[in-house]
C-alpha cells in the first residue's frame, strides 16, 4: 500500500477494503450504545456513584460515546455499504461537522477527567474551589460548547458555499466513502492546522504530563502510608504531636469504594502542645498523604498521653480513601491511554505534510480505528471500576427478569 502516490490505489481495492469498515462499525455501534447506555443508567441509578464529580464526568463521556455509537457510526456505516451518501448535500455537511465535534468533544472531557484527577492528587486544596456541584456544571457545559465553537466556521462556510453552488470545504467523499474535510484552501487549512494541534496534539501532551505527575504523587504518598510501623510511624506521630498547636480534624463517614473522597470536611480545635526546637516537619501536598496526616492529627487530639502503642494500623476508612484514590487515577489513567491509543494514527496521518495525496486506504483505516474510541470504556469500567461492575450486574439481572415475566407460561 503506498502513503504518497495518489494514482497507484483502484477503487475496487477501495470498495473491497470498505468491508473492514463495515464490520467495525457495526461492532462499535452495538457495543457502544449498549455498554454506554448501562453506564448512564448506572450512575443515575446509585445515589452514591452520583456524589463523585469523577463519576459525574464518565457520564459526560457516554453521553458523547452514545450519540457517537448511536446516531453518528451508523450513518458512517450506511455510507460504507451503499458507496454513496443516501441524503442531501447539506445533511451531509451537517454529519461531517456533528461527528467530528463528538470526537473533539471526547477530547475535552478527557482533560476535563484529567484536571479532576490532577487537582484532587496534587493540588487538594484547591479542588473544592474548582469542582463544586456547580462548577462540575460549568465544567460539562464547557466540554459540549468548546468544540462545536472552533468547529462552527466550517460548517457555516460549507453551507453558504453549498446554497451558492461553491467548493465545499466539509462534504461526501467518494474515495473514503465518509462526510469528512474535502476541499481545504490555503487560509483555512491554516486553520484547520491550529484546531488539530488544539484538539488532538496538545491534549496527548498535556494529559501525558498531568499522570506523569500523578503517578508521582501517588508513588510518594504510598510510601507514607507504609510508614505505619516502627519506628518511622512512631517518629511521625511524635513529630506531629510535638509541632500542632491547633489540629484539623477530620471527620469521616462512610467512604464508600467509588465514591471521590478527595472533598472532605474540617473542623478546627485546639490541643495542647509540647514546645519543640525541631523544624516544622516538611509535608507531601498529595491528597493522599493528606489524608494519613489530618488522621493523626485527630488521633493526637483525642489522645494526648504520650503512650503511643507499636505497631499501630491506621484506620481502615482511611486505608479505603487511600485506595480509592489510587484506583480512580488509574482507572483514569487506562480511559485516557486506551482514547490516545486509538486517536493516534489519526493524529499522525493529519499531521504528515502531503496526507491528503496518501492512499485513501490509509485514511479509511485510520478512521476506522477511531470509531472504536464509542465502545472501549464500558470495559474499562467493567474491569476497573467495582461500583459500575456492580450496577451493570444490576441491570443485566433486572433486564433478564423483565423478559422472563413478559415470557408466556409454559
């Protein structure tokens, strides 16, 4: 298959290679609208998967992957099989513009995942300022609105050039079999350039910097938390005891497995302490470690005798946050590399000077490859995430009795 000679592909090595497409497509569209489906319902079924702004932004996302693997896939596919598109020119033009403003869409609400995660590990001070029950409503109107707005001017160019009878810059092309970009002068495939590096380029970097960080913080924090047994636990809490003059308490009520602990509530109250010539003990700015820290401080304010017992454990809602924090970063760390994964040839193929003379096989694989972005998270969440796994287990019971009522008696 050659990238760069135009003349060297046929179309009957086209419309053969279309099966392929065909075949995803329809894998993507059952899977992605059943398996996004199951999560929606999944969250707005638990009460307590609702609490967490992370799990408030899966949801964003299979919203996104939904209308992807319902509305949008199964027009990409009707194209594939029929060699043409069935609809007008401008319905056309509308596809091309709706189905790259849900991949782009997807995009944002990945950063979107990434910064919650970010904030809640490495900066939790600020986390309640940015991810309030409104703010996290502010963060989802972001993410639909931010894409759709670089993604207008096309949209409306290729209208007015469609009505007037002009080259269209979004339309049908037939060697791809798609509503995708066909014709792009000089000023907006500048443009265009900027909404790629925007929408694709920049975001792997981002988002690969933000876990690098994470993955950081998390390792450090977990090496705190292992500090509970003799003698570095002891030395700790001596230090702690020592140093406070006014301890945070915190108090804790159920956490439960999936629910986003990084929001907690403080209260202040005053012990007494016991002065010291020693520097002030230089603290982790992780979450995590902040957790153990503001338990032991709250141990000390209910204990002030210095009778500290060997071996001590730390409680085992802490222990659950502590874990639960590591899994949401790692479950969020597997969505975004899995998405990057899969948007990358894309991204390559964009990016290469010259991609529009390639073979157009080049294109369609690349394409192809992205629809699976629809249908990957359910089984993320499946495999990852306990809570999910739980509801869906739910539904699929509940959906089973349902038919088997509706069934006639024997």
């Amino acid at each position: 298959m050659n990238l760069s000679n135009v003349t060297t592909w046929k179309e009957s090595d086209i419309e053969s290679f279309r099966f392929l497409g065909i075949g995803i497509g329809i894998a993507a569209v059952v899977i992605g609208t059943s398996g996004n489906l199951l999560t929606i319902l999944s969250v707005l079924r638990n009460p307590y998967l609702r609490k967490s702004s992370f799990n408030m932004f899966i949801v964003n996302l299979s919203i996104i992957d939904l209308l992807t693997a319902s509305v949008m896939l199964p027009l990409n596919v009707t194209g594939y099989s029929l060699m043409r598109w069935p609809f007008s020119e401008q319905a056309c033009i509308l596809q091309a513009f709706f189905y790259f403003s849900c991949g782009y869409t997807s995009v944002v609400c990945l950063i979107s995942i990434t910064l919650n995660r970010f904030l809640g590990i490495v900066f939790p001070d600020r986390y309640t300022l940015f991810f309030t029950d409104n703010m996290v409503r502010v963060w989802i109107f972001l993410c639909w609105l931010i894409a759709p707005a670089f993604l207008l001017p096309f949209l409306v160019v290729s209208l007015l050039n469609s009505y007037r009878g002009d080259t269209l810059i979004t339309g049908w092309r037939s060697d791809q079999f798609l509503c995708t970009f066909v014709s792009m002068p000089p000023t907006w495939r500048q443009y265009m350039q900027v909404v790629r590096f925007l929408f694709q380029f920049f975001p792997i970097i981002l988002m690969s910097a933000s876990y690098a960080v994470m993955i950081y913080f998390v390792h450090k924090s977990n090496r705190r938390m292992d500090a509970n047994s003799p003698p570095d636990y002891i030395l700790y809490q001596q230090r702690m005891r020592k140093k406070l003059s006014s301890a945070t308490v915190i108090h804790y009520g159920d956490c439960r497995t999936d629910c986003d602990c990084s929001v907690i509530m403080k209260d202040t109250v005053s012990i007494n302490s016991v002065p010291s010539d020693k520097p002030r003990l230089v603290r982790s700015q992780s979450v995590l470690s902040r957790i153990s820290q503001a338990v032991f401080k709250s141990e000390i304010s209910r204990e002030v005798d210095d009778n500290i017992s060997l071996g001590s454990k730390l409680p085992d809602h802490v222990q659950r946050r502590h874990d639960n924090e590591n899994h949401l970063v790692y479950v969020s760390i597997i969505i975004c590399l899995l998405f990057t994964l899969l948007f990358l040839p894309s991204v390559i193929i964009n990016l290469i000077p010259g991609s529009h003379t390639f073979d157009p096989r080049i294109h369609m694989m690349a394409s192809n490859i992205t629809w699976l972005n629809c249908c990957m998270n359910p089984f993320v969440y499946v495999f990852g995430h306990k809570g999910m796994r739980k509801e869906y287990k739910k539904l699929i019971k509940l959906a089973f009795d349902k038919v088997k009522k509706s069934l006639p008696a024997k």
